[in-house]
C-alpha cells in the first residue's frame, strides 16, 4: 500500500470557442462555488460568491430560483439548513465551449456518502465569471418504450 499523497488531475473537455486554461478556471470556480454552498456564516458566503459570480447572477435549481448574490446566498442557507454536514463537490470535469459549460456533482453527507447527484449547467463572461446556473437534481429521465404501441 503506497503512503504517497493523492492528487485530483481532472480531465475537461474543450471544445470550439474555448480552451484548456477556461476549463481550469472554470473547475476552480465550480469549486469556488461549492465552497459557497458548504459555507454556514452568511457573509463569507457573499464573498465566495462574489469571487466566482458576475453581481447579478442568475440560479435556478427545481426548487428554486435567484438573481444577485445576496439572493443566491440567502437561497443556498435556506437549502442546507435541514442538511447540516452535507456539502457539494464537484464529480467530473468540465465540459466547455461557446461560454457555456456543464459538470455533474455530488450531495455528500457527514460521513462522505454521495445522497443526491447532479448537473450544473452555466454560461460564464469572458474575465470568465459565473453569469448563470441551472441545477438539475438527479438524472435525466428515461425514454419509456410500450412494445406494441401504434406509432405516434
């Protein structure tokens, strides 16, 4: 058994209109942004999100929706308060072109169990900074197929 430290090296996808430096910058602020979620004191939180958010951002979650930080702050305490101990990590790369960029995650619990996974889907300004954030909970439906059914 190997006593060296781990290290995360993420593979992101870069595709036309962007590059490998924009996906790492956006890792970090995904991470930044997760950072925000984790956080209970609600003005560092403000500042988390102003380090990886334009002022006048926009989420929307399935549950709800914010414009500006001090909204998207309030909106995340109101989140994770029934969830203390619970907090967001990011489980993939980043996929990316076009300023717009997506990445799945993970709820996790105290004890580092993933209860809820997810996507984020985001287009970012050129400095980049997060514009806005679509969160879907889980994954997309499936296609229900009814053999013998007439055609549609």
């Amino acid at each position: 058994m190997s006593t060296q430290p781990t290290a995360r090296h993420d593979a992101h996808s870069v595709r036309a209109g962007s590059d490998a430096v924009t996906a790492e910058r956006l890792a970090a602020l995904a991470d930044g942004l997760y950072a925000a979620w984790a956080e209970p004191a609600v003005s560092r939180r403000d500042e988390l999100l102003a380090d990886c958010c334009i002022p006048a951002v926009t989420y929307a979650n399935p549950l709800g929706e914010a414009v500006g930080i001090i909204e998207f702050a309030d909106l995340i305490g109101e989140f994770l308060a029934p969830y203390p101990g619970h907090r967001p990590v990011r489980t993939s790369g980043v996929d990316v072109h076009h300023r717009r960029a997506r990445w799945e995650w993970g709820l996790r619990n105290s004890i580092g169990q993933i209860v809820l996974m997810g996507l984020d889907v985001v287009t970012f300004t050129e400095r980049p900074r997060l514009e806005t954030i679509s969160t879907f909970f889980g994954p997309p439906p499936r296609p229900v197929y009814s053999f013998g059914a007439a055609p549609a």
